[in-house]
C-alpha cells in the first residue's frame, strides 16, 4: 500500500502528527500561571472547588514578614516546575485573616495543602528548595507519576483500537506515545502492528530495525518480529485450499498439515491452527522431533500468554502432556 491509495500514508511512524499529549507536558504556560491570589471570598472557588481537581497549595504570608519573602519566590518557582502537578494559591493574612485564624495558623510563613477539599498536610517557615519539592512529591505523587499513568491509559486503548480494525486511529495514539517517548516498546510493537494489519510488512520491520540492544530484546518487540518471520515463511508454503484438498484425501499427511496451521495462523485463525497441531501430536509425537509441539509454543510467544487462542490451546496441550 503506497501513495493516495494507502488510507493510513503520514499515519505511522515519524509522519504521524499527533495531537495527544501527557500529564507532564501540557501546553506552554506563562511563569506564574499555576500561582494566583486570593481573598476570603473567593476562597471556597479558589481552594476547596479546585482542590477537588488537583492539590493546592495555600501560601499563608504577610508584606512585613521577613520568611514570607525568601519563602515566597522559592515556592513559586518549585510550583511552576511542576507543571499543573499542584497550584500555589496565596493569601495576604493582613487583608485576610479569618481563614488563617480559622485554621489555627499563629505564624507565617505558612503553606497548607488542600486535598479534595479538606487540609492534608502543611510545614512552617522559610523552608529550602529541596523540601519543598519533597512536599509536592508527597501531596501529589512522584514527577512523572501521573504521565505514565496517562501512558499506559493511552497504550491501552491503542490496542483496544487495533484489535477493532481501527488501525488509524490506534497508529495516531502509538505515535503520540512515540513522540514522547521514542523507545516506548510497547508504542513501537503497537505500530509494528498497525502497519502489519495494512499489509506493510516491511515498513513494519523497518520500524523494528536498528533498535538498542535491550529495547530490541523486549518480549513485546521480539514477538512482533516472528509474527512477520511466520507471515513471510507461509507466504512460501502454497495455496491453502490445495493444502485442505490433499489433507482431505490423505489425514496422516502431517507436512501438509503443518503447512496449513502455518498460513492458518497468519490468516488469524488461531484456533483452527492450534488444533492442526495438536491434532498432529495426537497421531504422532516424534514427526519432525516433536515439531508440531514446538510450532504450537512459537504461535503462543506471538499470541500473547492471555490471547484466548493460547489458553484454550495450552489446555488441550497439558492434557494431551499429562493425562
């Protein structure tokens, strides 16, 4: 598939342009964006509404205290480093005091995080740089936290759309995924996929090729190049229907018979491969060393230990070894 005629041209790989993007790269912001002020007032919008989004932090400072202004430009800029992760939000005790006093606060510096909002933990004083980040890293998660969630949410459903048939839709999230992150194996085995599923099997092997040595070994990975090692080999093995014809005529024909689970498997029609095999070690053990056994484990590395093929197959099999 080339050229106009491809439906899923400029969708894989480097081409792609993706609009998808995480938790730790949202769009650019102003300095300051993520730091605002408050009045008693606004306080429930400011604070508890937003709080119930993301933490909060509440800086409790005064123009005449001395803490407040090596606290203050420290905490800002920690705040802003964490990219939305948490907001800073502060209040001027001295045009407002009820909420301080309210929360029992008698000095200041002082920052309270708010958590689904309710106060959830908090420190006093002009503490440095280091703390503080350890504060935001305990209130809402390590750096990085959040994204490989969202990640992973991504992965997921990339491959719910690629199981679908909805190979475009699943390339363009694997390659958001990729633009974050380019040696993301599962995003890099997902649009392998992709591309397979569009009949590019070298574009797809392509993708795989030249990886570092241990993304290369990834299981993930690894499975996606034998699934195009058994799509070439039985591209090799004939006409499946003057396969089924001679088997028809001769069963013990255990050669044709392994031929056809070959292209079988490659047609996705797992079960019906798996049971070609088996029906093989059934009527004899030794054919090609044990091969057919052997030919059944290489089609469960490509399947996937959950894929419903394997499991029904891996049953039949340890029946079959140990009844």
């Amino acid at each position: 598939m080339s050229g106009s005629n491809n439906p899923y041209n400029g969708s894989f790989g480097n081409q792609m342009s993706a609009t998808t993007s995480f938790g730790a790269q949202p769009a650019p912001a102003a300095a300051g964006s993520y730091v605002t002020d408050t009045t008693t007032a606004n306080f429930g919008k400011d604070v508890i509404e937003e709080s119930r989004k993301q933490p909060v932090l509440v800086d409790f400072w005064a123009p005449w205290c001395g803490p407040c202004k090596q606290l203050t430009p420290v905490l800002e800029k920690v705040v802003n480093e964490a990219k939305g992760r948490v907001r800073l939000v502060k209040m001027n005790i001295d045009d407002h005091p009820s909420i301080a006093g309210q929360l029992g606060i008698q000095s200041i510096p002082a920052v309270i995080a708010f958590v689904n909002g309710r106060p959830a933990d908090g420190f006093m004083g002009a503490v440095p740089e280091s703390q503080i980040t350890q504060f935001i890293d305990r209130i809402a998660g390590p750096a990085g936290a959040d994204e490989a969630a969202e990640v992973e949410a991504v992965l997921a459903e990339a491959a719910e759309l690629l199981a679908a048939g909805n190979l475009n839709e699943a390339a363009q999230l694997y390659g958001a995924v990729m633009q974050a992150d380019p040696e993301n194996a599962k995003a890099l085995a997902g649009m392998a996929e992709c591309m397979i599923a569009a009949n590019q099997h070298q574009r797809a092997r392509e993708t795989l090729s030249n990886l570092p040595e241990e993304l290369a070994r990834d299981a993930g990975i690894q499975a996606v190049l034998k699934k195009l090692d058994q799509i070439e080999e039985a591209r090799k093995l004939g006409d499946p229907v003057a396969l089924e014809r001679d088997l028809a005529a001769n069963p013990d024909d255990h050669e044709t018979r392994l031929k056809l689970a070959k292209i079988l498997n490659v047609e996705g029609r797992r079960d019906e491969a798996a049971e070609h095999l088996l029906q093989i070690m059934r009527k004899d053990r030794g054919f090609d060393d044990d091969g057919a056994r052997r030919q059944l484990l290489q089609f469960f590395e490509v399947w996937g230990f959950k894929d419903p093929a394997t499991v029904a197959a891996r049953r039949k099999l340890s029946a079959m070894l140990f009844s």
